[in-house]
C-alpha cells in the first residue's frame, strides 16, 4: 500500500486542453419560447494512464476530489485545488480496479470504495489516508460498491456480492455499517439477482437511502432503512410502467433539501428520471434514446439538482457523454464528449454551489483521464423554429 499526504504535496501543472464550445449539440425537446441556461466545456488531463473506473465529487470551498483505477494499473485519488488547474495524484493501494465510488464528509475529506474482486474502503482524516479491506473472506466482491457517510462521520458501504465464499453465485446487494470499530453486513433484499447497479446517499439525520435492481425481476427500487430493516418501495417495473425487458442499469440517487428522491436510470434504448412525489410514489420521464454495446460498462449515470432546483442528468449514451438538463418547462440535451475508438467512457459527474458542472471520463481516443468543466451561461430568448432554423 502506497500513501501521501495530500496537504503536503507539490502540484505538478498540467495542461489545459480547451475543448471547442458544443453549442451546435444542443436539442430543443418542445416548442415554445424558453431562456434557457446553457453551459460551455473546457478540458483537462488528469492522468495519461487509462482508467476503467472514475468518482468525481467537489466540496464546499471549490476543491476537486476524484478517484480513478483500471484493471491494469492500481487504485488513485486526484485533488484539484479551488483556482488552479493543478492535479495532485496519490497510488492509494496496488491492485486492479473495476469500479470506484467516492463522497465527502462534512469536513470536505473524501472516503472512497473500489472493487475488483475484493471490496475496499479508504478515507483520509485531514492527515493521512487509511485503507482498508472490508469483506476479508473468500468472497467474491464482482461490478459495484457506493460509500456513504453521516453527519457524525459514521461510514456506510454498500456491494454488490457475486459470489459466496465456495464460489457459488449469491447476486445480492449487501450494505454494511462501521459500528465501534466493526463492518457489520446485512443483505438489502434476496429478491433475484439485486444490485448489480446500484446507488446510495446518506441523509443528514444519517439515515442510508438505496437505489436498485432487480435484474431477473425488471423493477428498479428504492429502499430506506428503518432501523433494522428496510423499507422498500417499487420505483419502476417491467411488468407496470415499461415494457423494455431490461430496467434500472446505471440508476443514480440524489436527494433534494426536502428529502425526496431524484432518480437516474436506464432501460434498453432509453435514458430516463424519476421524481418522488408527495405520496411516496414516483413520476417516470423518458429522457432521452440511447445506444448500447449491450455491456455493463454501458450504463453510467448521474443526476443532481442546480441552484433552482433543476435537474441535471449526465449519462453515457454508447460512445459518447450527454448532459441533460431540464429548465422548468422543457428538457434540453448537450453532447459533452464525442465518440471515437474506444466506446467506454466509465462517466462520473457532480455540480458545485455555482452550477459548475464537473465530468470526469476516459478520452474516446488515446483512453487516458480526463476532466471536462461546464460553466453555465444564459442564452436569449428563443424558438425552437429560430434554433433550427440557425443550425447549420
């Protein structure tokens, strides 16, 4: 294991790659008149490296924290100090990654999680990083782990467990808690195969909120846990609200001041996102129409709200990253990366307090990491007769 202090590092500049404004990328969904927000896109490189798995999140004071691996090199964290362009990356552990997940505590400290295989857990305490495994047996720990962590700082994980110790398939979400020094485990739901995409958030009364498949199934739920139990709500089903067979791959979870459930997931050739209502049950919009390699590095999405409390999606769409936003009336999409040789983009996203969007993916083209900044700007009034008319 390989560790820094992150405060004590040097930052080494990196260059600054402007990406061409995508404004020729922009679809009106509806007709109308609208002002609308949009955002323009500049790039940076991260780290020439590949990376198959990335978790981007940004703290209070503007401070960029991303966590990245692959299958061939080893598990990092990458710091973007507020004003600068500088990347200060830190080797966390050795060993092949499939998929990361990263949030911060309310001291803006970064816990993480990576899988391949095993399940790992890494937090920094302002000094020094720990990094631990938790799931020591002889499990198999295969695609995804979300962390989360409360106002008391108390963290949470949750995976998705391939297999039992004998190498058996087991397929079920698994959640656990850090409680006086001890991971303590607990299967979510033994409906068939749950979790495999899953996501979690932990509310500021430190309560875990999931979201997740059930594969065979074809519902995408929500689960909440009540003390030592879960209560578990249907959002969307195979059987009910759409008659795609597959359903809720890529699901991501935000929840707004009010505690309610903003929901990002897919089904075969859709994009979609749902609201909690007030009832506890849930309004279903289609999104946009996607293409797939059928694998599940296909599926990666992310969904927050901006300063008015609009939402924002950014998700894969095949070989390139959309970013869909929604500006009270109407949805409007905008392609943030192109596509090229390499079709998996292994997208992250977050926005910060001024609607900066930050999206970290591999580049299409060389695979390396990269970050690309949306900073958001208003549009005059317009048609959508006028902005087609306009195209090119």
């Amino acid at each position: 294991m390989v560790v820094s202090n992150r405060t004590a590092a040097k930052f080494t500049p990196r260059n600054l790659r402007w990406a061409l404004p995508l404004i020729a990328a922009i679809w009106l969904l509806a007709a109308g008149t609208a002002r609308a927000q949009t955002w323009t896109w500049t790039t940076e490189d991260v780290d020439n490296k590949s990376a198959d798995a990335t978790a981007i999140a940004v703290d209070a004071e503007g401070n960029v924290h991303l966590s990245y691996g692959s299958a061939g090199t080893e598990w990092k964290y990458a710091f973007r100090p507020a004003g600068t362009t500088r990347w200060d990356k830190t080797t966390l552990a050795p060993g092949a990654v499939n998929y990361v997940s990263l949030v911060l505590d309310s001291a803006g400290n970064p816990h993480l999680c990576a899988t391949f295989h095993r399940l790992r857990y890494a937090a920094f305490d302002g000094t020094k990083w720990s990094v631990e495994e938790v799931a020591p047996d002889a499990a198999e720990i295969g695609y995804s782990c979300t962390v989360g962590v409360g106002p008391d700082g108390k963290p949470h994980l949750a995976w998705y467990k391939e297999k039992d110790a004998d190498h058996e398939f087991y397929v079920h979400l698994k959640y656990a808690s850090l409680d006086n020094g001890v991971w303590v485990a607990r299967t979510v739901d033994f409906d068939k195969q749950t979790g495999k995409y899953h996501s979690m958030v932990v509310d500021p009364q430190g309560i875990p909120h999931l979201t997740y498949d059930a594969f065979v199934d074809g519902t995408l739920k929500y689960a909440i846990r009540d003390k030592d139990a879960w209560n578990i709500r249907v959002v969307a089903s195979r059987k009910v609200n759409d008659p795609e067979y597959n359903l809720g791959m890529g699901n991501n979870l935000f929840l707004d001041a009010a505690g309610k459930a903003h929901i990002s997931y897919y089904t075969n050739e859709m994009m979609h996102y749902a609201t909690e209502k007030p009832d506890g049950t849930f309004d279903l919009q289609t999104v946009d129409s996607i293409r797939s390699n059928g694998g599940w590095t296909s599926y990666r999405s992310a969904v927050f709200l901006d300063k008015a409390g609009n939402p924002h999606i950014i998700y894969q769409d095949g070989g390139t990253v959309k970013h869909a936003y929604f500006d009270g009336k109407q949805w409007h999409l905008q392609l943030v990366v192109h596509s090229g040789p390499d079709s998996n983009r292994f997208v992250s996203a977050t926005i910060d307090k001024n609607d900066v969007l930050y999206v970290a993916y591999r580049d299409p083209e060389d695979g390396s990491l990269r970050v690309t900044i949306g900073t958001p700007h208003a549009e005059a009034p317009q048609t959508a007769a006028a902005a087609k008319a306009q195209k090119p």
